[in-house]
C-alpha cells in the first residue's frame, strides 16, 4: 500500500462501551460475537421509581445495554472537588479519564513541550443534568434552575472539548461536534482536516453519552425502540434499535509523523467525509439513499481507494425499518458489483449509544484493518431485505471470517440528515528501528502516590507475562511516552526478573522515591528523574525505540452520582434534627458516608445499608474528627444511631450497650424445645451454611466421605437460584461443582426454616450437620440471635418430633472462655465459662453449646466442633476475603511494615478443618465430644510476617500505633486498609501468653497424614487467590 501526504494514522484508542472497559476488551467481545444486551433486575427499576404495574406490564421491555460504574470518577487526578464532580456530566467526566487513556496509548501523553494537540468530539443531551434540574426546580422553582450555573457549565455539550483541553492542557483547537448520531465520527472527518492543515500534531476524537439509569420502556409498535430490547440490524425480525452509553476516542497523527516517531499505528484512515443531503430526501430525520452514496463515495474518492478494494463495511445499522433500508441501498449503490464483502454493525453488540454510535463503529472497524478479522454479526438470521442482498456483494453472517489487509468502510447517520464516512487501510510496517535489548533492564514509572504507583507495577508484571512486547520498546515508552509524577520509581533487573522485582518492590532492584522539590544533578540520569529534576530521554534514545501499548493509568476512581435518592414523591416522615454540634457533625458525616440526604439522628445504621467495612470507615473519620473511640457493636450495631453515639462521644453514658443482652441470652438458653418422637431410619444429611466459605469446603468434604444423599438448605427463591448459588460458591472458592446425583437443595431462608422442613424428608435425614452462622462483629446479641441461635432451636425441634438422632454443630472457639484457675489456657471441654469479650456472635455461639447439652439429655446425639481462625486452601489457597487475618497481612505488605503485636491466634486451613469435620461426624466415638480445629501452636501477627518474610516477603517491625497512622495514610478508600487502620481500636493489653488446648484431632490428623500448621508456602498462596480474584486486593498485592 503505497503511503500518501494525507494519510492518517490511528496511534490510540481509550473506551468505555457496555461490557467494555477497555478497548482490548471491547475487540474481544466483538470478534466473540459477545452482546452486551441483557434483562435488568427489579431493583433496578423500582430504585428509579417505576411502578409496579408498569413492571409487570406485558409490553414493558426490560433488556438493555449498560455501562458499568459509569458514575465512578477519578476526582483526585482531574483535580475536581466532590461538589463539581457531582455537578459534572458522567459523559463529560468519562470523556477525561478516556482521552488521558488514548494519549498514554499512542505514548503522547499531555505535555507543555510536546505536539500540539486538538480536540473535536460531541456529547448527547445529558439526562443526568436532566434530573438533577428537575430536583432543583421542585425546591426553588425556575430560579433555582437558572440559579445552577455550575450545573450548565458541567453538563452542556458545548463545554466538552473544551473541559478536556482545559484539565489535560491540550493547545490546539478545541471543537465540540453535534450532529446527532453520527457526531463521533464527524469528530473524526474534522479531526483529520485539521491534522492535514497543520493546525496541530495530535488530534483526539470522539463523542461520549451516558444514559443511565436505563429505566425501561414500554413498546410502541412503529416506535425508534424494538420490542425485545435487543438491535438486530439488517435482520427480518428488527422492530426498532436499543439506546445504551457510550464513550469512545481515537488519537490521530499524519502517518508520516507516526512513523518517524515510531508511534503504534493501529490502521491508517485513507479519507473521510461529510455531507448532508438537504432537502432531498422524504423527511427530516433521515437521508436518503442517494445521500448514503453521495458520501461513502467521497470518501472512498479522498482516500484513492476503489471500491472494489473494499472487503468490510461498519454500517450505521439502527435496527430500524426505515433506516436499515436507506443505508442498505445507499452502501449498495456507492460500492456496486465486486468481490464478496462483509456488512456488519456493532449496535448489534452494544445497542445504540447515540453521538457515540459512529465512533463506536470506528473502533470496531480498526480492529478489523489491523487483524483481517470479518467479526461475526449476533443475531443475525433472516435478512430483511434479501432480495437486495441477495443481488449485492454484500453478505452478513453470524459466524467470523478472514480477509487479507482487507479496506475497511464506515459509515454514520444522524437525525437530521447528516452522514459521516471514512475508509480505512490496514497499517504499514514500522520504519523506526526497536529499541536494543539489553542483559538488565531499567524501567521507569511514576503515579501521584505509592499506591497507584504499586497498581501500576503490578499492571505492567501482568503485561509483561504475557511475552508479546519488545523488553526495549517497554523501557522506551515508559521513558518518552508517560508523564512524570510526584511518586517515582527505578527498577533495574535482567528482563526475565522484570515481573517479580515490580511486584515486590523492594531494594535493590528497586528505588522508590517521592519528589517534592527538585535536588542536585549527579551524572545518573536515572538518579536525576528520582530526584525529580527533567532528563531528555529521546536525546539518549539516539533514534532508536518504538512506542507500545501499556497498561493505561489506575485511576482511584470514586462514585458521584448526584442523582441516587428517588425521586418518587412519597411522603416523608419527620426528620429527627440535631440538638448540638457533636450530632450535626456526625449527621454530616453519615450522609456523606451513606450518600443520602435525609439522615436523622434516630436511623439505624443497620436500615441505611450499614456494613462492617463502613463502620470502620465511620469510626477512622470519629477519631479524626472528635479524638473519639467508638466501638460499633457496642453502640448497637446495626441498631447504631447518631443520638447513641453522640452519647458515647459526650461521654454522658457509659459504653456498654451490650450488657443489657445477658438476660436475653440465659433465658434463650431455656428456649422451648418440642416433643421427642420415635427414633427415625434416615440415613441423609441436612447440610445448612453450604454457601458459606467453610460450608463450601464441607459440601466437598462430604462428598468424598459419606455415599448418602446431601441436602443443602440455601437461602433462594427457588432451587433454579440455589443451585446457581452453590455453583457460584464452589467456583469462588476453587472447587468442583457439586453432584446433582448427591446433592440436593431446599430454598429457606433459615430465619424461616421451620416453614421448609417436612416430616416427608425427616424420614430421609438421620444427620444434621449445622454450619450455618453469621459471622458479624458488630452487631450485639440480641441482633444476632435472630440468625445464630433461634433458628437451631427450630432446627433441633423438627429434628425431635421426628426422631432425627444426630446432630453436629460447627461452634467456634469464641464460645470459649478461660478455665477457672487458669488465667490464660482454654481447655477442650464441653463445658465453657461464657466470654463476654467475644461480642454478641461468641454469645451466641455459647448459648447454642448450652441449648445442645439439654438435647442431650433427651438422646440427641451431639458432636461440637470449634474452629479458630480459618485460612485457606492448602491446595489452592482459596481463601475469604472478609477474614481479618488477609487485611492485616495485606495492610502489613503494602506499607511494607508490621505491628509489633506478640498475641497468637488459633487457626487451621480450611481444607483440613472441612475434612475433619465430616470425617469425625460420623465416627461413634465422636459423639458428646467437643473438638478445638486448631493447630496445636498458635500463631500470630508476629510469627505471620516471620513465615512471609521467610517466603520471600519481607516487611519491618513499627509500633502498632504508627503502624495504624501510615495504613490509614495510605488508604486512600481502599477498603482493606480501610478496614485496618482501626487495627485493634479498643485498646491492646499484652497479659501474657494464652494456650487453647487441641488434642482431640491429633490422632485424625496422624492417621489421615494431614498437617494443620501455618507456613509461608501456604500464605503467599491464599494472598494469590485474593489478588487474582478480589480488585481491592489486587491493587495492594506484590503477586
């Protein structure tokens, strides 16, 4: 392909696209033929207020295409407050983090000194801004619109463009394009005049909509919208398009300039053009077809491209009757006869997402002239015209094809009659040489702060595995192509070291430093960059490096979604206001922390969506804000107020909420019982807690021991949703499927599970196996009752009237206490002194212990098992990421420091616990025995950094108390250090060594060759799975 003056190249894409994050990942779903379209749940429509009879209307259409997080926003990088984050359109704020995106792709990022860069892109009407003027109006009326200026400037198309040159300091020309749906990809037909014009160096173009939340719609035969959700372009059984959101940017070079700048050309855009057929046409809103042809020929003339040449055309493709049948005839008569030529439309994949709708289909198209893959068209199955297809050189197909360095032709319609259209050719080979390899490898990398810094290390280790990028290339881009920050980093390693040193950066392979003001010049140009002083990196490249594509900046991205509280006018109950500083303080900080408004001082936590993780988050602003320690479960738990805890901080009442619970407890401990039947002839089990994270183990676990049928109580509606939730469960956790020929499921909320139980399966069971617990901190006894203890009470009622005569109970070793006499051991016994310390869940497990030995007395055969900490899978470190134990240590890893803290904990993996407990329950001799599931050395904080440190994951010992002030430093919203920045909150007393007793599964251990004890090994592999799995890990993990 001979190159030409007017070529231009295609250096960088950045997207946002249903299902899509990425362009990567965007490419991918089209090649697999992936759609996006799918039914919403309920909640998503009654949370926007849709009634219920409109929901269940037969006519009410439910599927659609949806952005995910589209309210999340990197505030802190674009430099925006929370206030003008919340006033700024999703669209125009996505727009931001995506033209960053396409810049670091092309290795142009924003620069004072660097090519002069322009942008030309356009946005839909904003529904956020919609919404929001709408609330406005209903408390101030029309003044209180006119009065959100903040509001205008952040939500008009007009300041699109010129938001983005603003924020990224871009000097070129800023133009904002609106012609409807075709918008994007006239963005792109003045963004390459303008490159031809010498107006700037790099052009950014695109559109961006978001219309969320998608509320449904009901159908309106003939209507723009189908009738199934879904866009089946060019197919017979179209009834209309499907709206969706969307946000796409190319970045754009004179060839030329690519190529001598090594930049990664993607595919090179031969021509474009741009027209409007007027009047002549049958309506307003749409061309006609010799309008089409009028444009795909010009631009097919621009580029000196036959149209022949062509092998794939992106068409518009509405789904729309009337649309799909002009464009058809246009594209038909621009082309005319010829080869075979593919004929697709990504609506079908995404839906329509408006302004972005053409470069949407520019993206598609890109792919398909950098790889020769003819992406299959979904859907697809009955053309709706055939006989004009039939007689063209056109096909669609559901299924994928080649074509060698195929031309490529998009085209766009928008209402009113505006097309855009460009051709584009697969790209030329590089010109500039790579850069040399060398035996070790200095990269450079810099972020805001360490811990975006450490997700962008981790990033560039997962790039790197995956082998296919030039080790030169990468030390290059990174020195040329990313823009130099507070947070620096060297790390210097031969390249098969590369990914292990950036995901432990530790010294010496690697230096980390944070630039305040600049230092001293030395003659280490590496030593210069730490030191925060410029160096011209291409100078020293000597005309040799290519720009490659890397992972892009990891924004710390939070939600801003004005928008949240219904806006159903329904009545309101009074408010309780504030009586003093200390509550108006606190009412603020729960409405910023539960994003409503309408918070009094008498909600409970728990009813305004209240979680742990939260309540950490609550008690780290209390301190900071009143010097102040309070405990959560001791304010109430879910049952926690801002009167109460106003209370506690004023000191007016003494912080012991759950001691009222006591006399609760014992008279629970008396809980009625029911009559004893005749001993049944079941031989089954009842399993409850299968879904939980030991529960899951022990479904496994059972499996491989017992031939019986295994019922599993989960909480569902039906067993369609229980068996996909033990699915989901087994495949969290690493484990095979369950057996349907074994296991069987009954849907029950177990609150509720005296309901589900029928005499009919008592005559099958003659075990029941209770596993199932909640395990909250923070709630006191009297709220956890309700899940802990009366449902077993129910359980062991059926159990009796039925003659069902074995039951195993999984306590735990907080229902344990100290012996009498011996101020720090804990004997395996039976009988326990009741721990008040261990909160409302070692309550309940105490009182279920107390009710069994009365179950008992009545010929109830009862085995009890007590695991302590549970770890993960010694197999495959499948562990719970709610578990203290992987906070702390993740927490310690991340700010490469340790508590001092010489406590030891009780524990086990969970694989050999799981084991233990459906072996030993079926053993005889295991029955009125209580077994400790623990090793027999407990292990702390301490001895847990030992073992990591030993596994090749050093940290240092600090003072807990500085320990807690640099997690939090460092937490940036991150829920797990979070979480931990409150380590040990209450206060930490050293009262010397403890010692729980665990003997009674020593002989299982020995015969069953299983050990229980902790090591390196087995922790760096739990930390695995939590990085592979769970993103707030991910971003802290050196794996």
């Amino acid at each position: 392909m001979p190159l030409r003056e007017t070529d231009i190249a295609v250096v960088g894409v950045g997207c946002r696209f249903p299902d899509a994050p990425t362009p990567e990942r965007f490419w991918q779903n089209i090649d697999e033929g992936h759609v996006a379209i799918r039914d919403l749940p309920d909640e998503v429509f009654c949370s926007a207020g849709v009634s219920e009879d409109v929901l269940r209307a037969p006519d009410f259409v439910r599927a659609a295409a949806t952005l995910a997080e589209p309210g999340d926003f990197a505030t802190e990088f674009f430099g925006y407050s929370p206030r003008e984050a919340g006033l700024t359109d999703p669209a125009h704020r996505l727009m931001l983090e995506v033209c960053w995106e396409a810049l670091e792709f092309a290795g142009h990022p924003p620069a004072k000194n660097g090519p002069v860069t322009g942008i030309f892109a356009g946005a839909g009407p904003s529904t956020y801004a919609f919404a929001l003027q709408v609330a406005a109006a209903r408390k101030g009326g029309i003044a209180g619109v006119i009065d959100e200026g903040d509001l205008y400037l952040g939500s008009a198309p007009d300041f699109l463009t010129s938001r983005v040159a603003y924020k990224l300091g871009l000097l070129g020309p800023s133009v904002t394009i609106q012609t409807a749906c075709s918008s994007g990809l006239t963005a792109v037909h003045y963004a390459a005049l303008s490159l031809l014009s010498g107006e700037c160096d790099i052009a950014l173009a695109g559109a961006a909509v978001v219309n969320e939340p998608l509320t449904g719609y009901r159908y309106r035969p003939g209507g723009l919208l189908s009738q199934d959700g879904l866009c089946r372009s060019f197919d017979a059984r179209s009834t209309g398009t499907s709206f969706s959101s969307g946000v796409g940017v190319v970045a754009l070079r004179r060839l030329s300039d690519a190529l001598t700048s090594g930049d990664p050309v993607l595919a090179v855009i031969r021509g474009t053009a741009a027209g409007n057929d007027g009047a002549e046409r049958s309506g307003f809103t749409a061309p006609s077809p010799a309008g089409v042809a009028s444009v795909l020929s010009s631009a097919l003339r621009a580029g000196d491209v036959a149209a022949d040449q062509v092998r794939y055309v992106e068409a518009h493709g509405s789904g729309t009757a009337l649309g799909d049948q002009i464009e058809l005839r246009g594209i038909i008569d621009a082309i005319g006869k010829g080869e075979e030529c593919g004929l697709g439309s990504v609506k079908t994949n995404i839906g329509h997402c408006g302004p972005a709708a053409g470069i949407a289909g520019l993206i598609k198209a890109i792919n398909v002239a950098r790889t020769g893959n003819l992406p299959p068209h979904p859907l697809f199955e009955v053309p709706r015209d055939p006989g004009v297809l039939a007689d063209s050189r056109f096909f669609v197909s559901a299924k994928a094809a080649t074509a060698e360095d195929p031309y490529v032709l998009v085209n766009s319609m928008g209402l009113g009659g505006t097309i855009a259209s460009a051709v584009l050719a697969p790209p030329p080979q590089p010109t500039r040489p790579s850069a040399p390899e060398r035996d070790v490898v200095r990269l450079v990398l810099s972020a805001r702060n360490r811990r975006e810094l450490d997700a962008m290390s981790r990033n560039l280790a997962d790039e790197l595995d995956r082998g296919d990028l030039a080790i030169g290339d990468v030390e290059y881009t990174l020195r040329v192509g990313r823009r130099a920050f507070e947070e620096r980093r060297v790390v210097t390693a031969p390249a098969d070291k590369l990914s292990a040193a950036l995901r432990l950066p530790r010294p010496p392979a690697v230096r980390t430093a944070r630039v305040s003001t600049p230092g001293e010049p030395t003659s280490d140009p590496y030593e210069n960059w730490l030191r925060g002083l410029e160096v011209d990196w291409e100078a020293l490249s000597e005309g040799e490096g290519r720009r490659v594509r890397l992972p892009s900046y990891p924004f710390s991205r939070r939600r801003f979604w004005a928008i949240d509280e219904p806006v159903a006018a329904v009545p309101v109950a009074e408010i309780a206001q504030a009586t003093d500083d200390v509550e108006a303080s606190l009412l603020e900080l729960w409405r910023e922390l539960f994003g409503v408004n309408t918070i009094g001082v008498d909600d409970e936590f728990g009813s305004l969506g209240g979680t742990s993780l939260l309540s950490v988050r609550m008690a780290l602003e209390i301190q900071d804000r009143h010097g102040a320690i309070v405990n959560v479960h001791r304010a109430g738990g879910s049952k926690a107020t801002v009167r109460r805890i106003a209370e506690i901080i004023r000191g007016q009442q003494p912080d012991q909420v759950a001691d009222g619970d006591s006399a609760l407890a014992d008279a629970d401990i008396e809980l009625p019982l029911g009559p004893v039947g005749a001993t049944g002839m079941g031989t089954d089990v009842l399993l409850t807690g299968a879904t939980g994270f030991l529960g899951a183990f022990l479904l496994h676990e059972l499996q491989q021991a017992t031939s019986e049928r295994i019922h599993c109580v989960v909480r569902a509606a039906d067993e369609t949703e229980a068996w996909q939730r033990l699915r989901n469960t087994a495949t969290r956790y690493e484990l095979p499927e369950p057996e349907p020929d074994r296991v069987s499921v009954i849907p029950a909320d177990l609150k509720d599970i005296g309901k589900h139980l029928t005499d009919e399966l008592a005559r099958d069971v003659g075990h029941v196996l209770h596993c199932a617990n909640k395990v909250v901190f923070t709630e006191p006894y009297r709220v956890l009752r309700h899940d802990n203890v009366l449902p077993m009470a129910e359980l062991l009622r059926w159990m009796r009237r039925n003659g069902v005569p074995e039951f195993s109970f999984v306590s735990s070793t907080a229902a344990t206490g100290y012996t009498l006499g011996e101020s720090h051991k804990v004997m395996e016994t039976r009988q326990q002194p009741l721990d008040p310390g261990e909160g409302g869940y070692g309550v309940g497990k105490w009182v279920c212990e107390r009710i069994l030995e009365r179950a008992e007395k009545d010929g109830m055969r009862v085995r009890i098992f007590r695991p302590g900490f549970i770890l993960g899978s010694r197999e495959t470190g499948a562990c719970n990421p709610s578990d203290m134990i992987w906070r702390l240590i993740t927490s310690g890893l991340t700010v490469g420091a340790h508590p001092t803290d010489e406590r030891a904990w009780p524990m086990a993996p969970v694989d050999v616990v799981a084991k233990a407990i459906a072996e030993l329950s079926r053993v005889p001799g295991s029955v009125g025995r209580a077994y400790h599931l623990i090793d027999q050395t407990a292990t702390g904080p301490k001895r847990l950094f030992e073992l990591l440190s030993e596994a090749g994951m050093p940290t240092r010992p600090m003072d807990r108390g500085a320990w807690r002030e640099l997690v939090a430093q460092r937490a940036n919203g991150n829920e797990v250090l979070s979480s931990m920045a409150l380590y040990e909150l209450d206060g930490y007393e050293d009262d010397g060594p403890n010692h729980m007793q665990a003997v009674a599964w020593r002989p299982w251990l020995a015969e069953s060759g299983l050990d229980s004890a902790v090591s390196g090994d087995l922790l760096r592999r739990c930390l695995k799975h939590l990085a592979d799995r769970y993103p707030t890990f991910q971003e802290l993990l050196p794996l």
